[in-house]
C-alpha cells in the first residue's frame, strides 16, 4: 500500500514516490509555463477582440486561480488592448460590481457573481486601473468598487 496525492493505493512504494514526483513536476512546470504567460506582453494585433473578451468573461464569478492569472493578464497588457474593448470590460465589470454589492448586503447568497472575497479585491485592482479618475463614496470614503453600501453611486 502506498499513498499517492492524497490517496492511498496499491502499489510498489518506488512506483508511488515516481507517480508523486511527476505530478509535482507536471505542477510546478505547468506554474512557470502560466506565470510566463501573464507577464508576457501581447502584440494586441494578434489577439482578436473577442478572445480577450471571452477570457475576461470566463473567468468573472470564478473562484479559482484563473480570476486573478486574467486580472494581472488584462492589467499587464491594459495599455495596449483596443480602448473600445476595455471600455466594454470596464462596463461590464462596473455592473458586476453592482450585483455583487447587492448579492452580498443580501446575505442570503452563496455564490456571488465575482466569486470569493479574495476574487472581488482581485477584479477591485482591474475596475482601479479601468476607473479614471476614481471617486469615492461620501458614506465610506471607499473607491465604488470596494463600497458595500447599498445607495447607487
């Protein structure tokens, strides 16, 4: 008997240390290969409209390591993506908010629509750098997108 990620099978002990190893290896290779990919720029002419999109789209409301790899993408390549394109990522991402606000003075949901707490701060960094200027609520002296009261700013 040996354990393997978590679980317990039976195998040789040398297998099971081989098949531990090569997931840490696939992990930690998959982690560079991500990491690499968020802090490369993009040539924007390359990249369709709609593929930005679809990534920023995919990745609202999730609570995994995706919101926060598609937060420093899109605030990496922010200056070079197409302004009709971010405006569009800054309106939808504004209504989230919205949503999310209400979601979450409500406090009857489990799932929000920007996902866990530590996702809204993620997508709060993304709304900052798309919200020029930033104001702030006279209630709480917060930007909008960290607010949790409940008036219409």
């Amino acid at each position: 008997m040996a354990k393997v990620i978590g679980r317990t099978y039976s195998l040789p002990a040398d297998v099971a240390v081989y098949i531990q190893d090569e997931a840490e290896r696939r992990r930690a290779t998959m982690a560079s290969v991500v990491e690499e990919a968020v802090r490369s720029k993009m040539d924007m002419d390359t990249v369709p409209d709609w593929m930005i999109l679809s990534s920023f789209r995919h990745a609202l409301g999730r609570s995994t390591y995706m919101v926060s790899t598609t937060v420093e993408w899109l605030l990496h390549n922010w200056e070079t993506i197409p302004e009709q394109t971010r405006a569009l990522i800054s309106k939808e991402l504004r209504e989230e908010f919205k949503k999310d606000t209400a979601a979450r003075a409500n406090g009857k949901s489990t799932k929000y629509p920007l996902g866990m707490y530590c996702d809204r701060e993620e997508w709060g960094k993304l709304l900052e750098a798309a919200t020029v200027p930033a104001c702030f609520c006279q209630a709480c002296k917060m930007p909008p997108h960290q607010c949790l009261c409940s008036h219409e700013d």
